[in-house]
C-alpha cells in the first residue's frame, strides 16, 4: 500500500469515523492501512505483540457491509483500536506481559518467549465489546510491562517498546506498547489500563493524550487485574477530542464489575470546545519538587499562562501530604497484587512447569518461579510482607490511613479550584536500561501521578512541550571541542514530549476534556508527530 492511502491514520478519530460513515474510505481500507503500518513500523518499536489481521478485516468489512446496506454507523466505525494485552479479547491472546500466561514452548527450537502462545480468554471484556458494539477494529494487543507493574515498558517479558521520537529511550508504562502504537502512528487510538500512572506517564512520554478515569467510572470485566482498588481503563489518542470520544464509547455502568458506578456518563466531545473563562485552576508547589527537569518545569509553567491567557484564574494550592504518595502506593498496590496474582499457580492459566513425582506445591513453585519476571517477584514478596501477621497494622493499614489523608488534600483543594494543574512526569522520556537497576529511581517516576490514583480521581496527560533530552550533548558542555562535529551532535540531540497533567474531582472528565481541548488550540506543539512516525 503506498503512502496516500495510509494518510487516513493521521486524521483524528472522530474525522477517521465520519470519512468512513460517509463512504470516502472503506473500514477495510482503513484497517488494511493501519496493518500496514504496523508491518512497516512495528518491528523497531516493539508496540505491538501479536497482530489479528484476519478477524481485523472480516470486521471492517462487517462495518462496510452495514453502511452500504444503509444501517447507521457506530461513533467508531471503521477507526483501528489498539489494545493493552492486559485487557481480554476473545479473538486474541492476551499475555499481560508475562511468560505465566504464556504456554510453554514445544522443543521444536521455537522461541522461549512467543505472545502468540499467550492464554486464550473466552469472552471480550466489556470495553472491548463496547468498542466493538461502536464499530471500532481491533488489529492488536499492545506491549505493556508485565502485570502493568512498570514505568518503562522493560518488565515486559518480550520485549521493551520504544519511543518513536527517540527508539534509544523508553515510551514509559506501563501500557507503552498502547502510547507507542497512538504515537507513531499505527492505530489513531489505543485503550491502556492505569493503576499509579500507567496511562497518563506514557502519554505525556510519547506525546500522545492519555486519560485515566474516575476509579469505577469504565467497567474493568476481562480486565487482568493488578491492583484492584486503583486499576482503572482508558484510552490514549492523538488529540483530546478523540480521547474524549473513546471514553465516551468505554464508560458506563456495568453489573459484571461490582466497583462500576451506576452513574450516566456525560457528552465528553461536547465539553471539548467549551469556553474556559472563569475556570479556577490550581497549582499545587509540591508537584515542583526538587528533582524535576527545568524543561519540563518550564514547559507546565508556559501552559499554566497560556491557560491564563484563555481566562483562567490560575492560583496556589497545597496538597501536603503529595510526598507520602508513592510510599502508600507501593504498600497497598504490592498487597492487592499478591493477593491478586495468587491465580497464577499453573492450574488453570497458561504456563505448567512439570511437577515431578506428582507434587502439586512443587508445581506451583515451579510454575510461578519460572513464569514471573524479577519486578513481579519482588511485588509479590512486598506484598505478602505487609500483609502478614504483626506487619499488617505497621504497613498496610497505615498506608490506608495516608491514602485517606491525600483524598482529604484533594477535597480541600477542589473546595477553592475546579481543576489541578501539574506536571505529569519529572522528567521526559529516559534511556532504556538507565533505571532498570534501581527499582526505587523507576517508582520514583510516578510520584506526580500516584496520588490522583490513591484518590480514585480522573487525571489526564495532555501534550504541552518539546525539550531537548537532558543528558544530550549541550553547547556549554562542548564548546572546547571541535564545533562541526558538535553542532551536528546538537542538530541530533531529539527533543522529547512533555505532558501537562489536569486532574478533577470525581466524575468530572467533562471538565478535563474542556480545559485540555482549549490548551490543546493554543498549544506549541499542536499536531506535533514523531519523527520516526
Ligand atoms: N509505574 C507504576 C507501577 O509500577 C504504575 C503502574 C500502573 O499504573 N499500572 O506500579
């Protein structure tokens, strides 16, 4: 196919759908353009595990079919959907990351880790059975961090996924593989699952919008758990309008997920556009912490004034306990996913190691030694730990206590302003393999995103700068040496995305979608794609 007819995928979603409802291009010749891509761009950027290009089309042109019969078209007709590996399709594996669900490879010198081999669930989860209801494609399940515990994509147990503006770095996690497959281009939207972060870092890392909802806001049926009282669905897209659609599409009650509100869902792409004069908008000085990258501090301070220029009353607000959030976390997230991961014991899922002589405790050991990677193990460690007899009251329910706490910052600030302004991440985008040895250093990417998480918030990454990366080579730096060879050094240096992060109260992404749409107008890097998409 040549590069005309991929075009398509530029438009944003709502533009994709409405081309297709009106017959300028068939569903079929969208997806075969998004397969297309992800043939050509996939194999550098590791954002996809396993493709279906086969049920793809058979659905494109069950789309086709339907329009040219006369019926009317779902708000997703025809527009190509990537899909996190944590959430289940029926016609597809889903791995979640991690060799456990994956079975085991025959000896016929196939590779050890294949996602094709990954655990077949039997049904959709409920979003995927919206989006398909809506008439979106599903082309394929996207690259994540094992079990979503990750901010890199490199707890993935197949490969890491790689940031299209700069394939030396990481996308962020940890649904990379569903920020990347937005980012570069092969599908215009993508759904992710956030727990601490897991959507809106990679987001603002790739360039892309990410929104994580209000904890119960999107059914979370057929979604692989992680940590129960924090996971939460939701989409990725190249501009707000489109997010604004697919959560649209995504959210609402559902009897199957007990934590589900039974709450209507509001028009989001009609808050896109509204006039945000008068919006108070808070700036907590706690998400300016030390250790954060003055391009990245810049860049949210630029989007704050222009937010001001659109007639906002940007103003101060404290949230003191921000700095015992990712503490809290990691206790009650690491509890939650040892109880959680406990399935995982080679009985009914994907891999079996052989126990010899018939020793099922043996089995199990053996299954879950073999099937988990390192950063699981040790959740799952911490996670027992703090649950167990004489630690319970000293870890866990202390965490519970800070996590009240933060909600209590929360309720505060939202008594003065309607909207809190931060930063998403501390830093762009870093180099693969520069934390993977120091687990804290990675949890600490999440420090800005974890207390929205704890307080069940709606919170979204929204694209406000390009920086160039931190550690490239700078003109002070280099000055003594030959400046030819420098220069074309510095021309090289990429620039990265930077994200501004908004959160609401609860159930108030309407008014996510408003403030984000009017920055998103104004903003620099509008329409800025990556360089290798
Ligand atoms: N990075 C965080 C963690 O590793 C958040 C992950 C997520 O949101 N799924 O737990």
């Amino acid at each position: 196919m040549n590069a005309m007819t991929t075009d398509i995928l530029d438009h944003s979603i709502p533009e994709i759908a409405a081309r297709c409802a009106r017959g300028e291009v068939s569903a079929e010749e969208i997806t075969r353009a998004a397969l297309d891509r992800i043939q050509s761009r996939n194999p550098a950027l590791g954002a996809f595990l396993t493709v279906q290009g086969d049920t793809a089309l058979a659905a494109a042109r069950a789309v086709d079919a339907q329009r040219t019969r006369g019926e009317p078209l779902g708000p997703l007709a025809g527009v190509p959907i990537g899909l996190k590996d944590a959430l289940c399709s029926a016609d597809a594996p889903a791995t979640a990351g991690s060799l456990v669900l994956t079975r085991k490879a025959p000896r016929d010198g196939s590779p050890e880790r294949d996602p094709e081999r990954g655990y077949r669930p039997p049904y959709d989860a409920t979003v995927v059975a919206r989006l398909r209801a809506a008439g979106a494609i599903l082309p394929g399940k996207c690259n994540m961090d094992e079990f979503a515990m990750g901010s890199s994509n490199e707890n993935s147990a197949f490969f890491p996924a790689r940031n299209p503006w700069d394939s030396e770095r990481t996308p962020g996690g940890s649904s990379g593989g569903s920020a990347v497959a937005v980012a570069a281009g092969m599908t215009p939207g993508a759904l992710g699952s956030d727990t601490g972060g897991s959507i809106r870092q990679p987001a603002a890392l790739t360039g892309v919008v990410g929104v994580k909802p209000t904890y119960g806001r999107v059914s979370r049926y057929g979604l692989i758990a992680f940590a129960s009282s924090l996971d939460q669905i939701g989409p990725f897209a190249a501009d707000v309008r489109g997010a604004a659609r697919l959560l649209e599409v995504i959210a609402g009650h559902d009897p199957r997920d007990a934590t589900s509100l039974p709450v209507a869902v509001d028009a989001y792409e009609a808050a896109c556009g509204r006039d945000v004069a008068g919006l108070r908008i808070g700036v907590p000085e706690e998400y300016f912490a030390e250790g954060i990258e003055p391009g990245v501090d810049a860049a949210v301070r630029r989007a704050l004034d222009g937010l001001r220029g659109l007639g906002c009353e940007v103003r101060p607000v404290h949230l003191p306990h921000t700095r015992h959030a990712v503490a809290a976390y990691y206790i009650v997230a690491t509890a939650e996913a040892s109880s959680n991961l406990a399935r995982f014991d080679g009985v009914r899922f994907g891999l079996r190691e052989d126990a010899s002589q018939g020793d099922l405790r043996g089995m199990y050991g053996k299954t879950r030694g073999a099937g988990f990677g390192p950063e699981v193990k040790r959740r799952i460690m911490l996670g027992t730990y703090v649950l167990s007899a004489g630690y319970y009251d000293a870890y866990y329910l202390r965490a519970q206590k800070v996590r009240t706490l933060i909600q209590r910052d929360f309720d505060a600030a939202f008594r003065k302003v309607d909207l809190i302004a931060a930063p998403v991440s501390p830093t762009t985008a870093f180099r693969l393999g520069d934390r993977t040895d120091d687990p804290l250093a990675m949890y600490l990417a999440d420090v800005y995103t974890l207390p929205a998480s704890l307080a069940g918030l709606p919170a979204l990454s929204v694209p406000c700068g390009l920086a160039p990366a931190p550690d490239a080579p700078t003109a002070s730096a280099t000055r003594s040496v030959i400046s030819s060879l420098i220069d074309s050094a510095i021309a090289k240096a990429k620039a990265l995305p930077i994200g501004l992060q908004l959160i609401a109260p609860a159930l108030a992404e309407a008014r996510l979608f408003t403030a984000a749409h009017a920055w998103e107008q104004i903003s620099p890097v509008r329409g800025a794609r990556a360089p290798s998409s």
